[in-house]
C-alpha cells in the first residue's frame, strides 16, 4: 500500500528521530513529589534500546503480547518502544483497573509477561497460581509515590531499572518489521460488558503523528504538556506521536493537579496542551493569579461537552482558545475537529480532518440531510488512518468496520450545511466520567452477580465537574436486605474506583418497555 508512511515502522522512526535532533529534548517528565527528570531523544532511545534487549533476554519475541500496568512514567514510554522495536505488542492497562478486568485483556491478547507496579504483585501472581497466565513471568516497576521494595524483596522478583541498565545501548535484535505489523492493543469500554482491545498497527501510530501535526500546526520548537493517562489514545495519538514526528518537547505530567496545573504551563513554557471538561471546571474553580494570562499557549487540544458559559469563561480568563473535536481509539486520530487556522463554530466539534471521510447516517444507513440527526460514521483505511479491528475478535471488527471503510461508532450527531459536525449524544450505555469510558453494561453484571440483587440499571447522570457520574438503580430480592455501603463494598472489589457508582438508588422495581427490557430514560 502506497500512501504517506509508506512501510516505515516506529523502529526507523525512532532511529530517525535520534539521528535528526541526538541532543534535543525529547521528554521531561515530572513526578508526582515535584521531582523531574529529562532526556534527550539519542539518551531515550539508547533507553529504549536497553528496553528491548531486556524484553528479548526475558523470551519476548515478534508477536508476543505483553500487558503493562503502571502509572504515567518515563518507563511506560520505554515499554511501549521497548517492545515495538522487537515486533512485539504492547498491551497498556489503566493504572487503576481491577484483577477481572486485566485478566479479561491478559486472556484476550494471551500476554506472555507484566510489567506492573509493586502494589499489584498479589494479583499477579494469583493469575499465575491459579488460572496458568504470563509464561514469562512478571517484572516489577518502582512507583515513586509509594514506598518501594518490601514486596519485590520478599518475592524475589527483578525491578524494571535493574534489568534494563545492565542491558547494552545497542539494539542486538531487529526483526523485519511491516508497517501493518500490530504495535499495541488498547482495550477501550464500550456499551458491552466485555471491553475489546483495538489493534494499532505501526502505521497506525505514525499517522497519529502526521495527522496530529496537522491538527495543531506543531513544530519541532513546539513543547507540548500534558498530563492525561499514558495508556489512553488521547495521550499516545494525540500528544505522544506527533510530538515524536514533529522532533518536539514533551512534558508528562505523573499525576494532574488542579492547584498546579496552570502554574506548570507556565513554567514550562508550554506552547500546546490537552484538557478534558472536568480540567476546565477545575481550573475555573482556583483563585484568580494575576499572572495566569503570561503563558505561550497557543493551542488547547480539547475532548469532551462544555457549556457555552464554562466554554466562553475559561477562554477569556486564561486568553487561549480551545480546539475541539471528536474521536476515538478506533478511529486513530480526533477524526473530525476544529481546523488548525480559521473560525471556528462551536458547539460543533469541527469539521472532518485530514485524510478522513465522516457522514451522519440513519438505521438503515442511508445518509441524512443536514441538520438531521443520526449516527457518526467515519471512513479511513484500516490498518493506516483508522483501527486495524478488534483484536482476536472478528466478529466485533465485522460490525464496526463495514466492507467500504466506514466505522460505525455508534454516536449520535448531525452536520450543517457547510460541512460542521455537531455532537449530540454518546453510544448507549456509555458513561463519561472526568475522561474515562465506562461501560454501564459492565456495572450492571458486576451488581447482577450479588446474590442480593434482583434487579440493577446503571445510568449517567451530570456531575457538574467530573461531566457524568455513576447511578446504579437497584432491586433487592424478597426477604433479602442491602445497604448501599455493602453495595460499594462489593463493587470496590470487582470494579476500577473511577467505575464506582457515585449514587445508589433502592427500587421496588424497575420501568420496563413492552418487550420488557428497562426503560432507561425514565430513570434519573
């Protein structure tokens, strides 16, 4: 296939990038505790080098999965480039999530090794004891939040660092590699109780970054600052490969911190950063600095609904415009956007981007005339602007992706007559809450397995900082009794926290349509 990246992998583009600019910086990244640390791209890739020759001593070869578990971290970064530059496949989990998810995505990918933080070992190995996962073991990784080494030490298990330092600078592996080639596997929540992980392809990556540097205009003098989750797209696609592509600055945020966050801009010197709706409430709460105007922003990246009031306030108080648009993991870049020069119309979430096709169509997937709602859909070329498909699960790729290119998402919105979209509602059952996708479906198993619970529906309802939170709607069975806290205590064992209902409904009953399924929309 001929297009832009030609057969380029992220391997030549790494060695490219270290070759163009050694002694520029590539990453500062900043802890959590205040502390930094900064590397320049020859001294990051010589990392990664290191990484994957540690990866290669450790029996991971071309193909092999491998699930990583950690916080935002320069070492994240390693394992994902670590492990691309071997032919290998990365597969990112969210910090925060819980033994039945991960072992849900470990089971899907057939992960043969886990690099995780320390606090996860029990899990881990309670995988491996008890259901025969990660043949190759588990490596661990220092948090430097917490205190460290305790429970490595006592099980004996090497440290990330350690393994990677005694490790030469020289890559002694280099497997052919195809641009098609899959690089990583992100497991996204949807509207079922089963999330299903999106294979990216090398090409995929890299045409996050060209699409990206369109998207912003950056450029190698561009430092971009973020402090979203290192394992979601919305990080890797829209701020880690194009700062890559583009030989610009990134800075990574361990942890965001509404108190702090403004001022780190400015320190920075940041030119480019993300924000999602709960960092604009937040922000907006914090008391007015009469400094906070001398920044060198030029560009917010900016996902998710505000209102016109949250949207006209924050502009003017930190005099910098936000650029939004929509998108998802499966659709590589922010697929329809604002445009990097020119007017732009909010509420609608741009116009369709660089490379893509977008269009609202009906149930029966006829397109709709502007101004008429229906679903997004959005074409590109599988594999290279949009998903490959779902890993390990043709049958879900089948309904996503039709035989023409165009991915069915599923969301609900509307385009004018000159070519602006306009968001209007999210796929059923899908709750947004301070950034995360999270499946009511998945909440409603997990309560339905409670031998107390008759009945649960999960909804979204608004949260004036966080966008949505959790509702849970809930029958007891006759003769049994339930508290609420003995429902968060249940789900706190089987659900990430950020999954956790905020509110907890108790209900003789549930309202049902006439093919007796619940009536959502008559719960609030």
């Amino acid at each position: 296939m001929t297009d832009i990246i030609a057969d380029m992998n992220l391997r030549d583009l790494w060695e490219d990038a270290a070759a163009a600019h050694p002694h520029k910086t590539f990453l500062v990244f900043q802890y959590r505790n205040g502390k930094t640390c900064e590397y320049s791209y020859c001294a990051f890739n010589e990392q990664i080098n290191r990484t994957a020759n540690l990866f290669a001593e450790l029996g991971i070869s071309k193909g092999d999965c491998v699930s990583v578990q950690i916080c935002n971290s320069p070492e994240f970064l390693l394992c994902l480039f670590g492990l691309v530059k071997l032919g290998a496949v990365m597969v990112p989990l969210h910090s925060k999530s819980t033994l039945p998810e991960f072992r849900h995505a470990i089971t899907v990918c057939n992960a043969r090794l886990a690099v995780i933080e320390e606090r996860l070992l029990d899990e881990y190995r309670q995988l491996q004891k008890d259901e025969g996962l990660l043949p190759d073991g588990i490596v661990l990784v220092r948090c430097h939040n917490t205190e460290s080494g305790t429970a490595a030490q006592a099980s004996g298990l090497p440290y990330f660092d350690e393994l990677k330092d005694r490790q030469p600078t020289q890559l002694k592996l280099a497997p052919p590699l195809d641009s098609m080639d899959t690089a990583e596997v992100i497991f996204t929540s949807g509207t079922t109780s089963q999330p299903k992980g999106v294979d990216l392809t090398h090409a995929n990556l890299i045409f996050s970054g060209i699409y990206g540097i369109w998207q912003t205009s950056l450029r190698d003098s561009d430092r971009l600052l973020t402090a979203m989750p290192a394992c979601h797209s919305n990080f890797q696609m829209a701020a880690l490969t194009p700062v890559l592509v583009a030989g610009a600055t990134l800075i990574l945020l361990e942890h965001y911190s509404a108190h702090s966050f403004w001022q780190q801009i400015r320190d920075y010197r940041a030119t480019i950063t993300q924000c999602i709706s709960m960092m604009v409430r937040t922000l907006l709460l914090q008391p007015v600095d009469t400094h906070e105007k001398d920044h060198q922003l030029r560009e917010i990246l900016y996902f998710m609904p505000l209102t016109n009031e949250e949207k006209v306030a924050f502009e003017q108080r930190f005099a910098v415009r936000l650029l939004n648009s929509y998108g998802s993991t499966e659709s590589i870049g922010w697929v329809i956007t604002d445009p990097p020069h020119g007017k732009r119309r909010w509420p609608s979430v741009g116009r369709v981007g660089l490379g893509y096709e977008a269009r609202i169509v009906d149930d029966k997937g006829a397109e709709l005339p502007a101004h008429k709602t229906g679903e997004i859909q959005v074409k590109g070329i599988p594999g290279r602007s949009i998903m490959k498909g779902y890993y390990n699960d043709p049958e879900a790729t089948r309904l996503a992706l039709d035989e023409e290119g165009w991915l069915h998402t599923g969301d609900k919105g509307y385009c004018d007559e000159d070519g602006w979209f306009y968001f209007v509602d999210r796929r059923a059952n899908l709750i947004k809450r301070s950034g995360e996708n999270i499946s009511a479906t998945e909440i409603e198993m997990v309560l339905s397995a409670h031998p107390a619970i008759e009945l649960a529906a999960v909804i979204g309802v608004p949260d004036p900082l966080r966008d949505e939170a959790v509702k849970a709607f809930i029958v007891v069975k006759n003769g049994a009794s339930l508290t609420v806290e003995e429902v968060l205590d249940y789900c706190r064992e089987r659900l990430a926290a950020y999954k956790l209902p905020s509110f907890v409904e108790f209900r003789a009953d549930l309202p049902r349509t006439c093919s007796m399924k619940i009536e959502k929309k008559k719960l609030h």
